[in-house]
C-alpha cells in the first residue's frame, strides 16, 4: 500500500491506494475478511499489525486538512468495500 501511494497526493493517492487495497483484497479474499475481523479478537500483537494496514490511508487523508479523528472514520470507509468498485 505505501508503495501505491509513493510520490502522490491528494485525489490521485487515494485512487492509487483505493485500487491497491481493492487489487488485494480480490487476490487475497480469505486473508482480507480476516483483516478486517482482527478487532473482535483477543490477540494484542495481531491487533497492533493491523494498524499497519491504516496507516498509509491516514497519511493520504492527512492531504485533506481533517482532524485524527475525521482520519480515522475516513479510513475505515475507505477500506470497508474494496469489491464494490468493480
């Protein structure tokens, strides 16, 4: 994902980005819904990887002028439906 995003801002990250995570998610179905259902599980060392997956869409958003808090809700729409596009 940080890869995709390399040298861009703005509209043309996030488009990068969205087309990254989306291009993952299709080839790598079983491993993305697990992703996303790390948050109900137990494991602190697991939970705290999954952050990474966040972090390149809260520096995209960072282009925009939000707040963390607007970043974080940003981000989790961002990555709720990588399929729908297609």
């Amino acid at each position: 994902l940080m890869t995709a995003i390399e040298g861009l801002h703005g509209d043309d990250a996030i488009m990068a980005l969205a087309d990254a995570y989306r291009e993952y998610a299709v080839r790598h179905p079983e491993l993305y819904r697990t992703i996303l259902a790390v948050h109900h599980m137990s494991n602190d060392k697991l939970v705290k990887q999954t952050y990474m997956v966040a972090e390149p869409f809260m520096q995209v958003l960072g282009d925009y002028g939000l707040t963390e808090t607007e970043k974080r809700h940003w981000q989790r729409i961002l990555r709720s439906h990588p399929l729908s596009r297609r």
